[in-house]
C-alpha cells in the first residue's frame, strides 16, 4: 500500500468517521481542525463512535484499542501534513473556504501527497488548480455512518493521473470500503445523484405545506421499505450540509419554491442549532427519533 500516513482535515459530520474508519483499518492518522476546541469535540465523539463499531461491527476492545493509537490530532497545518501520503479534506461544504484551505495545504504539504476531497456536490476540477498538483487531486466520497454505509465514490477529473486515480481505489478498499470508481465527473456522484432530489422534493413538499415531516417521511418508509425517510435523512447527512447545498442550488434557479427552501431551513433549523444528530434535534429529536419507533408507521 502506497498510503501508510493519512490526514483527515475537519472533524466534522462526516470527518470525524473518515478518521476512525481510517485508523480502525490500521493506518497512521493525524486530525486536523482549525482550533483545539474543535478538536476535543472531536475526541468526545470518538469515544461514543467507538460504542457504534462495538454493536454494528463487533469490533473487540482490542481492535479500538489500536485504532485509538493511531490517531493525533493537530490545529497546525503544517504540522498535520508534514509526512502525510495522503489528505482527505472534509471541510464545509462551500467553494470559497474549500480553495482557502487548498491554497493552505498546498504551501506545506510534501510534493509525494496526494489532496481528496470529500465534498458531497461540488466537482473536483472546481478545486484543481488551487491546489497546485492538479495531476494529484481527485475526489473520495463516503456516505454516512461509514462503517455500515461503507462506499467509497471515486472521482477524478479530465487531469488526475490514472496511477494516483487506481491507488487511491486501492486504498478504499483497504479500509473496508465499497470502491465506487467514476468513469467522468458528475456533480453529486452516483449517491447524491440520486439522493439530493429526493431530499429536495420533501423539502418542497414541506415548504408548500402539503405535509407535515412525519407524513413525508411515512410514505416513502412504507412506499420503499428505506428506514428512513427524507427528513429523517437530512437530520443524519446534517442541516449545515443541506442548507448549504440548497442555497447554492437556489442561486442557479429562478424557481420560487427551491429558493424557499434554503430560508426554511434558515429559519426553523439553522438559526436554532436543530442541525440534524450532532446537535440532538433536527426535523427529529435524538437519540431516540420517532421514525425509529416500532408504532411509526401503524
């Protein structure tokens, strides 16, 4: 394997599992974040990530042993990549601060590493040329609560080199994922391709009062026998993450109802901190949301 020494850059949503899914399969890995605060955060969610591959993996007190080993963590940049292989970034879902940390990483990081993006809907070609080794730089996308949901999308653009494309498949793979490898860019990938307009039609459905959260979600439970619906989804992928996503699909569109979508999000979720799982309360209330009550859907 070519990659031994892994950066994982934010701690976030979906971070934070690259991490430990990352140092679970045995590899070397440094968290970086942009303050230590951020950071204990963080390791507080380890502990109780741990408990998740304990029930769903049956991982052994052993195993996590180890891979808690294997994590460092780091508010320098510098620092978090000064022998790094490989940098998965996971850092928010918007262009502007995406090429800010590209231009960073790109003064420190070692010529042999190879950049990731873990972004949900943005091509890597938008990035490319920020970070300054185009022919290095490709996308790795995880869906949530990785270790079940475990793929791994793969994505070039028209420049990665095809050795850099094939390692990190092969590196995928190694960590216990699914590879997914895309032929072509494609704006949200295979996933979100299919995913993001569904969360958009219940969203829709919600902003032109046709029906409540628990009747949207109901019908596509029952409908489709998923286990969640597309609110109960959101609160998972992360309100923060959808928010951002609609907005900038509001501002390419002159379609009245996808433009109110970002503002109800603003305001019944955004401006409460409701952001889905990580803060407790979303559309549902956590840890123990209706839709995962057996009666749900009686």
């Amino acid at each position: 394997m070519k990659y031994n020494n892994i950066t994982i850059a934010g701690s976030g949503v979906l971070g934070y599992q690259i991490a430990f899914q990352v140092a679970f399969h045995g590899f070397r890995v440094r968290v970086y974040d942009i303050n230590d605060e951020v950071l204990e955060k963080a390791k507080a969610k380890f502990d109780i990530l741990s408990e998740s591959y304990k029930d769903d993996l049956k991982a052994i007190d052993e195993q996590l042993k180890l891979t808690f080993n294997n994590l460092s963590y780091t508010s320098d940049i510098a620092e978090a990549v000064k022998d790094a292989d490989l940098v998965i970034e996971s850092v928010p879902e918007n262009p502007k601060i995406k090429i800010s940390f590209y231009e960073s990483l790109a003064k420190v990081a070692p010529a042999k590493t190879v950049f990731a993006t873990n972004s949900s809907t943005m091509l890597p070609s938008q990035f490319a040329e920020a970070t300054g080794r185009p022919k290095q730089f490709l996308a790795l996308h995880f869906a949530n609560e990785i270790w079940k949901h475990n793929t791994a999308e793969i994505m070039g653009h028209p420049n990665t080199d095809k050795d850099v494309f094939n390692d990190v498949v092969a590196f995928a793979k190694s960590i216990g994922m699914l590879a997914l490898p895309l032929h072509k860019e494609q704006p949200g990938y295979i996933i979100n391709s299919i995913l993001v307009p569904v969360f958009m039609a219940g969203l829709e459905l919600l902003v032109k009062d046709v029906a409540d959260p628990e009747t949207i979600d109901k019908t596509w439970m029952k409908g489709t026998g998923a286990p969640a619906g597309p609110c109960g989804m959101l609160d998972t992928v992360g309100l923060t993450t959808a928010y951002n996503v609609f907005k900038m699909i509001a501002s390419k569109t002159d379609d009245e109802t996808k433009s109110k979508i970002p503002i109800y999000l603003e305001e019944n979720f955004i401006s409460k901190n409701k952001l889905g799982v990580s803060t407790g309360e979303g559309f549902y209330k956590y840890p123990n949301p209706a839709y995962k009550n057996e009666n749900f859907l009686k």
